[in-house]
C-alpha cells in the first residue's frame, strides 16, 4: 500500500507540475505586446557614453552602448549569463589549447561580412602595444601575446588564424577552461574602424541614430542577424533624471526615497562585481606591522555602515564577490590585545592614522563611520583627508598614501581579475604587497586548466590576503532601478554592461 501511495502521490505531482507548466505558458501567450510604434524605451539620468573604441572603453556607459550596436563572439543573456553569439560552434583539441570556432554570417550596417578573419585582425591589433588597449591583457594566454607585448614578435604572430571565412582558429599556451568567457568582454567586440560614433559600421542589434550632449538614441538595426527576434524599434539613453515622470528605466541617485516610486513602476536591485575596501600601503609604518593591520580588520563593523550604502550595495567580507561558494575561513583573534602589542612595539601610547576618502556624499558617511569604528581601539585616531577622485587615484597610483577606502571593478568575469593587483609585479599593485608564497598560488592557477579546481586556488589566495589583512573588504557595488511595468526580457550583467535591451520588450499593463 505504502507503495502504491507513493505512486499516486508523484503522479499526482508529476499533474501538478505539467498544469503549472501549461497554465504559465498560456498566461505568457495571452498577454500582449504593445504595437510595433510603442515599442519604444527610455532611460532616464544615466551617464552618457565617451569612448566609441571598444579597445579604450574603460567606462560603463560606454561599453553598454558599443554592447548593443556590435555583436562579438559571445554574449550577455538576459538571465546575465554569457552565451554564444557569433560563435555557432566551439571545439577543443584534446590537448585543451586550441579552440575552433565555426562562426553565424553576420553583416554591418553597410551590408559588408563579418567574418573569421575579421576577428583575426581585431585580435592582433587589440595586442598590439601602438593601440594601448587597456584589456590587451586579457590575451595574455594566446600564443606569442606576450612576446607581441614586449616588442619582440611582431602582432600577426599572434596564435589567431582564419581557417575559411566562417572558421577562427585560436591557439592557448596552455589549456585553460573557460577561456571563452571572456570573449564576452566589449574589448572583443568586431570594430572595424572608429573615427567618432557617427561613423561606426556596426552589426549588432541596434544602430546609433543621434548623439548629443544630453541624450543618445539608438533604432533597431534591420540587417542584424537576429533581426526577427528583437522587438524594441528604439531607445534613447538621456542624462538628464525624470524622477516625476516615473516611466521608462531610471537609475535610482542615492539617498531618494523609494516611498514615493509610482505604483505603475517596479524597483529592481541588481548586484555588481565591483568591491570597495580599506586598503593599506603595506610598506609604509604602522601598516607594515600585520598586527595593527589585523586589529583594524578585526574592529571594522560592517552594519554600522549598512544604513549608508545605496540600496543595491551589500556589505561583504569577501573580495571575490563574485564568488558563489561559501566564505572563505574568517581572521581570528581579540583587536584590542594586537593593538596593544603593537603600541608596545612603537613604544606609543597613541596611534594617528590618515585615510584616504573620496569628495562624494556617500564615501563621506562610510569614511566618518569606519573612523567612529575603528577609533574603539584605545588609542587610536582616524583623520580622513579627502580628495577629488582623479586626485585620490594618482596618489594611490603612485603610493603615496597610507590607507584609502578604495575599490576595485574587474575587467573580465574570472575570479583572477580580483588578485592580481596584489602580485608582486604588477603595475597596479599600489597597496606594495609582495608575499612569495601569494606569488605562487597565483601562478599555480593560471597553470591549472579545470576551473574549480583554479578557483579553489584563487579562495586560497583570497584567504592569505584577508588573513594577512592587505585589504579589508566593506561592501560589494550595486545598482537599483525604477522600471515602468511591462517591461520584460531586461538582462542585468554582474559585469560589463550595465544592462542588456537586444531583446527586451514591452507588454500591454
């Protein structure tokens, strides 16, 4: 009987299950789209674009837009996920090294191919050290890139090849899994040539339709290869805010009150990859004593400056915040104890610090909350000096600076992007840091090729810096929007792009 009971019940389950399916799907058929003229969106009070090179775009604004007039290799999906675009087909050799890619026709706005070698010239030309491309790194580990970089090889011995107009053949110095991802990156996107935006031959969703300085709109582009499935005819970035309005998309500003949102408008908070934590300079006094860098990171308080941050920021003891596996081992031990140690070493009583802040309202209130915080350790005073942005990065830039609240976005979705500010060589290692053993683990992941296994490593990385106390996460970035109801189908990247529109569409309310 028992038996039998258990048949019925998961029969009646499977029922339940298949209704819900066909319920849900004929709720999705019975709704209906706005009619073809009033397939429009705007976005209110966002940044406007100002790089129109994929290679130099560094801002978001900037590679949002390029996102949406040009179509690469692969794709951010509506769900935030990378995916296949112009990629039809991927194969690995079996020694994991060369990847082929069979390639979907694709033409610009002016009806001229897409094709391998397209790629091909994109690739030598983003390695090559006359274009100054600040993601030339990221094919770091593509035959002779490395070489190309330091003047010795010339770029067209870079490990890309066409094979036919539809084949890229692409050649690693090692096997590294999950390589393709970052092809995703606007970096890689198929630029022909760029003289200003009014002049981009693009083949992506959406064609640009008029810049100026306050708005930038963009019309649905009808030689794109996906042509049928996209659905909005237009959309129109505007830097100007339209908080009264309350339609459209529209960024919320910090510190406007979400009480007053329309009924007709939906709040989204969207996580991003950005983190921002108080970093020392290591090799300057006191923050070269481990000690009072670990009783700081001790006494840090993150809810205290929970009531501070915008609406889609979180606080984080992480620095990989977009690792989804479980923290990392916490740092140990009594705040008060190590600094008492410490002052004992310095034969001081009393301990004066400065920290480095941002001219901005928010940094101002979690700056003055961490000097309230940290100043509970007995003895110890806080003084923030703050600096323009431009100003603060210079100096951090150059070390001259003790300890800052500073941040960090990552230039392509691998945890790696997170760690390798603080190896010993590199440029941008401000905070000094140089530990042979954080060295190694770094570079026994690059040489790993599975990527659990790779990330195991980065934790591992992670866990040395957060126990040493060379940075001390706070909050991880975030942003909220209002959104007009009847929008669907709006992608909402961790990275790159601050949203993706190639296939959203508008429904009746």
């Amino acid at each position: 009987m028992k038996k039998i009971s258990f048949i019925v019940t998961a029969l009646l389950g499977s029922v339940l299950i298949l209704f819900l399916f066909i319920w849900n799907e004929q709720r999705e058929q019975s709704r209906e789209l706005l009619p073809q003229e009033e397939q429009t969106l705007t976005i209110y009070g966002e940044s406007l674009p100002t790089q129109p090179d994929v290679m130099l775009a560094i801002d978001t604004a900037s590679q949002t837009v390029l996102s949406h007039l040009y179509e690469g290799l692969y794709r951010f999906s509506v769900d935030g996920s990378i995916e296949p675009a112009l990629v039809e087909k991927l194969e690995r050799s079996e020694d994991g090294t060369v990847y082929t890619f069979t390639l979907n026709e694709s033409v610009t706005t002016e009806g001229n191919a897409i094709t391998a070698q397209t790629f091909v010239d994109h690739f030598r030309k983003l390695v090559d050290d006359d274009t100054r491309s600040p993601f030339s790194f990221l094919l770091a580990d593509v035959k002779s890139a490395k070489e190309i970089g330091l003047g010795q090889q010339e770029p067209d011995t870079l490990g890309v090849k066409a094979i036919d107009e539809q084949t890229l053949e692409l050649t690693l110095i090692r096997p590294i899994e999950g390589f393709e991802q970052i092809l995703a990156m606007p970096a890689f996107l198929p630029q022909q040539s760029v003289n200003g935006w009014d002049e981009l031959e693009t083949n992506g969703p959406f064609k640009l339709n008029r810049l100026s300085d306050t708005m930038i709109s963009l019309h649905k582009n009808d030689t794109y290869r996906e042509a049928e499935q996209v659905t909005l005819e237009s959309i129109s970035i505007e830097s100007d805010q339209n908080l009264t309005e309350m339609s459209g998309i529209q960024p919320i500003p910090y510190g406007f009150d979400v009480s007053t949102v329309d009924e007709g408008m939906t709040l989204r908070d969207v996580p991003r990859s950005g983190v921002f934590y108080l970093k020392p300079n290591v090799q300057k006094a006191p923050f070269d004593d481990v000690s009072f860098r670990q009783a700081l990171a001790l006494t840090i308080d993150r809810s205290a400056i929970e009531a501070s941050l915008a609406r889609a920021e979180q606080p984080t003891e992480r620095l990989l915040v977009m690792d989804r596996e479980a923290s990392v081992a916490q740092l140990e031990g009594d705040a008060s104890q190590l600094f008492e140690t410490v002052k004992k070493r310095l034969n001081k009583k009393e301990v004066e610090i400065e920290l480095l802040s941002f001219v901005d309202e928010e940094a101002r209130q979690i700056s003055t909350k961490l000097k309230k915080n940290l100043e509970q350790l007995d003895g110890l005073t806080v003084n923030i000096v703050e600096l323009p942005l431009g100003e603060k990065v210079r100096k951090e830039v150059s070390g001259d600076f003790t300890f800052s609240l500073s941040g960090w976005q990552p230039d392509y979705p691998m945890l790696s992007a997170y760690l390798t500010q603080f190896e010993t060589n590199n440029v941008l290692n401000s905070s000094q840091y140089a530990n042979e053993s954080f060295d190694e683990l770094m570079n026994h992941a690059r040489s790993t090729e599975r990527i659990e296994e790779r990330n195991s490593l980065l934790r591992d990385a992670e866990a040395m810096l957060l126990e040493e106390a060379v940075v001390m996460p706070i909050y991880q970035a975030g942003r909220s929007y209002m959104i007009e109801n009847g929008y669907e189908d709006i992608g909402y990247p961790v990275i790159g792009p601050s949203y993706v529109l190639t296939f959203a569409k508008k429904y009746e309310n």
